[in-house]
C-alpha cells in the first residue's frame, strides 16, 4: 500500500531541486532518489549551467545514489521526479534497477513513461518500474509555467522540456 503522505513529503523535495534549477535559469526539474525512509540521492536539471545534454535531474540523481550505495545497481530504490523522465532518464532508470517511480506532471510532449512512450514498463526489457503518476501535479506544472512564462518575457526562444 502506497502511503501518500510519504510520497508527497519526497516529492516536496524533488520541487526543492527543481525549484533550485528555476534559480540558476534552467528547466525547472527536480529528482530525489530514495531507500527506506532515506535520501539517497539527489539531482535538478543543470544542462545549461554544465553545458552538458545528459545533466538531467534523474541522470545525476542516479549518479549520486549510486555513489552513496557504492553500487550501480540501485533495488529497492524508489525516484521521485517533478516531470515524467524523457527517453534517456527512462531508459536509466530501467538500467539501474530502481523498483519505483513517482511522477509528479506528465509531459505529453516528451515522456517516455506513458505519455508517448513506456520504457519503464515495456515487457520487452528485463526490468520493470512500478509507476505512480501525479503526485503533486500542480505544484510541478506550476514550477514549469512560471519557466517559460519568465522565457516569454525576456523575449528567448522555445525551449524543449526537460
């Protein structure tokens, strides 16, 4: 049974991280990765301050419990993520063989967890994520709204999601 009270208080930390990324201009997306009752890992967008296409906040939420764990292998592991992951951050999510992800706004854009695509619960692989979509939702696309809104006013181009 899924406890919404201890997913809301993970994924407040998520739109921690990704209210981080707001502040230093990037695409506000926020990730934390737990085991227990315990961060084990965390990340938030930093493509444009690294200058690095792979400096997504799953990405180096991945990274950063992997080095906790000292393991790449991450079981047991649940990641808490402001925006559904695109194909990449899916895709290593599998890889690592995190058990849970909870997603807080969809993004019918790009996702690649149920949105245009469902890497992390194709039977085809060899592991499978358990997926709960919503949590916080709003808060998430409030994040998200306020980004390209402040784009918009400074006259800058689109950006892509995530």
């Amino acid at each position: 049974m899924i406890d919404l009270h201890v997913e809301e208080r993970f994924m407040r930390q998520a739109l921690t991280e990704a209210a981080e990324s707001l502040h230093d201009g990037e695409v506000p997306v926020g990730a934390v990765i737990t085991r227990g009752d315990r961060i084990i890992g965390r990340g938030r967008n930093r493509r444009e301050g690294l200058r690095d296409p792979t400096a997504h906040a799953e990405i180096l939420a991945i990274g950063a419990a992997a080095s906790s764990l000292e393991a790449w292998r991450l079981s047991g592991c649940t990641i808490y993520v402001t925006l559904e992951p695109c194909p990449m951050c899916a895709g290593a999510i599998v890889l690592a063989r995190i058990d849970r992800l909870v997603i807080g706004a969809d993004d019918p854009k790009g996702g690649a967890c149920g949105s245009l695509l469902n890497i992390v619960e194709d039977e085809r692989l060899n592991h499978r994520v358990s997926v709960t979509r919503g949590v916080l939702a709003d808060d998430s696309s409030a994040l998200l709204r306020q980004f390209f809104e402040q784009l918009r006013d400074r006259g800058e181009g689109a950006h892509t999601v995530a």
